[in-house]
C-alpha cells in the first residue's frame, strides 16, 4: 500500500499555492496586466504624476532617468552605408549623416519649433517613465520645416481608458487603442480636445481616429498582447506616499517638540479663571470660557497663575528608530524603481568602494536596456525621415531613391560613463586590445562616441603636429586609424 508523503499538514507541492490562516489575505485572481489596467491606470498615472511633482525621491528618479537615458548631448548617430562589395561609402553616410543632424535642429524637429532632437527625446522619455507611455505621431506637409517632416509629441492620457468598443470588422477598440485580429495596433482614437478643454482637463468624449501608420506608442510592454503602458514607479508608489506621510508627521512632531509647549493644568477645584496680566483683551490670558492661552516667544517669563501648575508638553519623537525605518523604505524605494539607493538618496555612508560599483554598474545596464529600446524607435522615426529628406533635401537630391536600403543604415547609440578611477579602466582597455579580446572601435563605441570621428580628430590633431599617446602593448592610440574602421 502506498503511503502519502505529509508536510505542515499538506501534501508536498508548490507552498505559493497554499491557501492557510497567514495567506488568506494573499490573492488568489488570476489577473492579466490589461485586465489591471482597464481598472487602475488612470489612478496610477495621476499617482505618479504627483509623485514626480511633489515627491523630492519621485523628482530624483525622473531626474535619472533623463540624465542616464538621454545625457546632455544625447544619442549619438553613425550612419554605416556600405557599398556591394561591403566596404564604406564615408561620402554618403557622411552626407545622410549631416543632413538629419540639420533636422534634428531646433525649429526642424518637432511642429512646436521649441524641441531640438535631444530636448524632444528627453521630454518623451520623461513622460513614458512617469505615465508609461506617450504617443509620438509623424506629422508631414508642406509646412512641416525643410524636410516637409516633423514629430509631434503627445501624452498618453489623449487616449480614454473607458473607449472600448467591438467594430462589425472585426476590430476591437480596448483603452482608446483599435487592434485587428492578431492585436496587431491599426490605429489610436484620440480624444478632440478644443475650446477650453485643455484649461478644465474636460474629458472629450470624441475622438479622431489616427492611423496606426502615423503613431509611435512608446511603452515597455510586461506581457504579450498589452494594451497600454504602466508607470514605471508602479511598484514604489505606495512606499513612496507612506514615507512622505511619515516624514510629514515627523517632522511636525520635531517642530512641536522643539517648542516646548505645555499646558496648565488647574491644581485648586477653587481657583476660578486666571486674571488677565495686562488688562488687555486678547493679550496674555483670555477667559471668556474659563479657558485660556499663553504665548511662547524667545527671553519671555509668564507668570503661573494661582491654583494651577504648569504640565510640560515634551514629545520624544522622532527618536532614534527613526532613521533606520526611514533607511529600509528608502532601500524597498530604490529596489522598486531598479536603481542604487545611493543614486536615488545621495546617501553614501553605508557604501564601500566595491558596494557602490557593483550596484551602479546593475544600474547602469539597466539604463542600457532602456537605451537599446528606444534606439530602435529612433531608427524606425529615421527610416520615416529618410524617405522625405531624399526628396526635399537640397543636399541629400543628387542620390538615387533606388539605393533607399543602403542609405537607411543608422546605428544610435546611447551615452556613456566615465568611472571614479579611469586610470584602472584605461588600464584594463589597453590589456584587452593587447590580448586582441577587445578592439579600440568597441572601446570608442562603449563611451558613446563614433569611432570614425575620434579617428578623423586623432588624424587631425597628428596633421597639426600634436604628439600622440602610444597604448602599451596595443599600439598607438591615436594618429591613424586602421585599415578596417568596423568591428
């Protein structure tokens, strides 16, 4: 006869499962990331929102986010047009090249003249890791600047949560967004927001449908099929709204023990209101209702009056747990947003040299990961300009449209960091080049440069007669650049 294997009073199996008196109030629902969404993104999003304006930690976190996405110079375009034989036609991705740095101008880039390239990409990554989306739509004519090409950035909250309708095609509209059959996105109803709408926050119940071909919605998705993207600080928000609560109630604890208020407690059941001590009405002590107040100011003396005695009001809060709680939700805070906590908190008294690189280079992939997603968005919106700067560009005219698919070749990449001790980084580089496991074009390309120009400002400095540093055991770093230019 077979025996049944017994544990804590269950068969042996997956304990997530187990329902028992500590996980009654665990949840049970199974709930995909749309079905969340319908119910709670608008409260998400006006959540963070006040996060990010009202919160110093929220500020910070989108503050990191445009500093280590974006830069100050922002993302660095080499376009790589390669002829049949597979070698490089600098001519052309030069000339490609210069032309969408003119475009990427202020005035050219985007229909309000006020975002060059950088200021837009910053200002749509902000807003996506805020509200977990934004849309970016491709608006072109003849008065879209020189290229008849420009962007046009929008935010999420255009597209209505409650719009969800089945179409007699086949489509279905879910939060604004019309799919096909496959979930495939064919187009974004928009709310109109005329008159005053944009002063009230009036939610229009018309829409524009914009055909999908014009929309870029910018999200990260966390499951297949989703809908509409998620805040980024999803998870951090309650810790984040329950430390500033507690800071708020701290604080005010701290400012009414730092005034040493007291009350006056009547000792005599004889003794009747305090007489008032400069026979003015409001001043000292008033007795209207057998109560009164005392003021405290700097140097002052009052005088007890009879039959009552003085009780001190003295709060010990906050005290010495006060810091260390304040620590560990700091730390669930910066686990939630996936960043160091020194980086969210500017606290480094608890970090050693190898604690703080191992968090920040985590961090620092991750960053890169963010990087590499929207460089791929970048590359789709240069395709879309590309087809439009061939045909209205003074310069980019003369080339042939036929040879489309070699001159749509741009590699964006995302900046990079310098470390607190680059001699021990330009060290280790030199030892990788020497052992041939790394090559100088992957070392320019990692810190967020085009290798051809670094080369090209190598060879013009050696033309000027400007010595050159040599690469022990790798060879010279600088003067000319060597015979294959890619890796």
């Amino acid at each position: 006869m077979r025996q049944r294997i017994m544990h804590g009073g269950h068969r042996r199996g997956f304990q997530a499962g187990v329902t028992d008196r500590l996980t009654s109030k665990w949840t049970t629902t199974d709930e995909t990331v749309n079905m969340s969404l319908l119910r709670h993104l608008r409260a998400m999003r006006a959540r963070s929102r006040d996060f990010a304006r009202n919160n110093e930690y929220g500020r910070k976190f989108f503050s990191l986010v445009r500093t280590h996405v974006v830069g100050p110079v922002g993302f660095t375009l080499k376009v790589d047009c390669r002829r049949p034989d597979g070698t490089v036609d600098k001519a052309d991705s030069q000339l490609i090249g210069a032309a969408y740095r003119r475009w990427g101008r202020r005035g050219n880039f985007d229909v309000t003249g006020r975002l060059s390239e950088t200021q837009f990409d910053a200002l749509a990554l902000i807003m996506v890791a805020r509200d977990g989306e934004a849309l970016v739509r491709v608006v072109e004519g003849r008065d879209r600047g020189p290229h008849r090409i420009q962007l046009q950035l929008l935010p999420g909250h255009l597209l209505d949560e409650d719009h969800n309708r089945d179409l007699a095609n086949g489509h279905r509209i879910r939060m604004g967004v019309e799919f096909d059959a496959f979930m495939k996105p064919v187009a974004y109803h928009l709310r109109v927001m005329d008159g005053s709408a944009d002063m009230h926050g009036t939610a229009s119940q018309r829409y524009q449908r914009v055909d999908a071909s014009e929309i870029f919605h910018l999200f990260i998705p966390e499951e297949i099929d989703q809908w509409r993207g998620v805040p980024w600080a999803y998870v951090a928000l309650r810790d984040a709204k329950h430390l500033d609560q507690f800071d708020e109630a701290a604080l005010v604890a701290a400012n009414v023990g730092a005034a040493k208020m007291g009350f006056f407690q009547q000792k005599d059941p004889e003794a009747g209101p305090p007489m008032q001590v400069d026979g003015e009405e409001g001043d000292g002590y008033a007795s209207d209702r057998g109560d009164f107040v005392s003021s405290a100011e700097p140097g002052t003396f009052d005088i007890i009056p009879d039959g009552y005695e003085l009780k001190e009001y003295d709060p010990t809060y906050p005290n010495e747990v006060y810091d260390p709680f304040t620590r560990n939700v700091l730390r669930r805070l910066s686990t939630g947003l996936l960043v160091a906590n020194h980086s969210l908190t500017g606290d480094l008294t608890q970090v050693n040299f190898s604690s703080i690189r191992a968090g920040t280079l985590d961090e620092r992939d991750m960053w890169k990961t963010i990087q590499g997603w929207y460089a791929e968005i970048k590359a789709e919106i240069f395709e879309r300009w590309l087809g439009r700067a061939l045909i209205h560009d003074a310069e980019l005219k003369r080339l042939p449209f036929t040879k489309f698919d070699k001159f749509n070749a741009p590699v964006f990449f995302g900046r990079r960091w310098d470390w607190v001790d680059p001699s021990s980084d330009a060290a280790a580089d030199r030892e990788s080049v020497a052992l041939g496991v790394r090559s100088r074009a992957q070392i320019i390309r990692e810190s967020g440069r085009d290798p051809d120009e670094v080369w090209a400002e190598l060879q013009v400095e050696a033309g000027m007669g400007m010595a050159q540093p040599h690469a022990g055991g790798g060879g010279s770093s600088g003067g000319s650049a060597p015979a294959e230019t890619t890796d």
